[in-house]
C-alpha cells in the first residue's frame, strides 16, 4: 500500500474526515470545532453557530442541487437560504432544484448535516457565496455531524475550485 494511502487511513482511524485529511495533505491551516449533536434541534447549520459561538453569517452550509441534470454544491451561510436561480446562473445553467438527499448523501460519501465541501466522493462543481469574502474565516462542515472546520474563504475556494457569486438569500 502507497504512504500516502497509509497515511490517510491512520487519520481517519484517529477520527479524522475525508474533509480533514484533505486539508491535512495540502498543508492547508485551520481549525477544528466539536460539539456535542442534538439530533432534536430543527437546523444543523444554527445548532452549530449556537454551539460553537459563532455569528450565523460566518457558518456556512453545504446544500448540493440539480442543475440542468448536473450536481452542483453551494456553500452560503446559515443565517439565510440558497437562491437557486442565481445558483444556476452562476454556474451558466437555466434551472436548478435541490437534490434528491439520497443521491446528495451517496454522491459526496458524507451524511445530511454532515456534508462538507471538502474531500467529497466525487469532485463536484462549487459555488461559494460571495458574502464569505467578508469574513477573514468561516465555519462548514468537517464531514459529519457535531464537527466544523474554521477555515479561510479563500483557501476553501481554492480547494473546491469554486466560483464566487451572491447566491444566498437573506
């Protein structure tokens, strides 16, 4: 087995998330937050900022769409909700829809609540919303449920490869 596959399964054997490890390997700085889920409380994103102390505008969601039959993630902040239509723009597209959780679930390897727009199962388009520049840092999800990584908007771009656009609604 190659090193660097060793060295990945060690991390996620330590707790670690393909959201981590990724981070870990490129060298990419950041911080990591756990609290304790409440599987009872109405919205991931709010529980998260509420647990963590954090501004809702600076926790960011990962929500995956249809776009003209292609998925598409967009990551914009708790506080409000996407805009679909100018998700589908952003990314030249005429119509967009949510995703079927199911397929989201299956197609970036990670659970509702716990997606996160690093280390996916399958490298999909990203839109980040433009608001992140705002913030020096900001919070998505590590990979599951009761974990977030507070990372740079930039950095988190770049290893997405994501487009910025003002895609959420307030």
């Amino acid at each position: 087995m190659a090193k660097k596959q060793k060295q990945k399964q060690k991390q996620q054997q330590a707790g670690g998330t393909p959201a981590t490890v990724a981070l870990t390997a490129t060298g990419t700085a950041y911080t990591l937050h756990s609290y304790d889920h409440d599987p009872a409380h109405p919205s991931y994103g709010e529980e998260a900022a509420e647990a963590m102390g954090v501004s809702p505008e600076r926790v960011f969601k990962t929500l995956v769409a249809d776009v003209d039959g292609a998925l598409t993630v967009a990551v914009v902040p708790v506080a409000g909700s996407l805009d679909l239509k100018a998700l589908a723009a952003a990314v030249g597209g005429k119509r967009a829809t949510m995703a079927d959780p199911a397929l989201a679930e299956r197609t970036t390897g990670y659970v509702r609540g716990g997606i996160s727009p690093l280390g996916q199962r399958k490298k999909l388009p990203t839109v980040l919303d433009a608001s992140a520049s705002t913030h020096p840092t900001i919070c998505v999800s590590a990979g599951r449920r009761g974990l977030e990584v507070e990372l740079s908007p930039t950095d988190l771009a770049h290893l997405t490869d994501a487009v910025l656009a003002p895609i959420g609604r307030a």
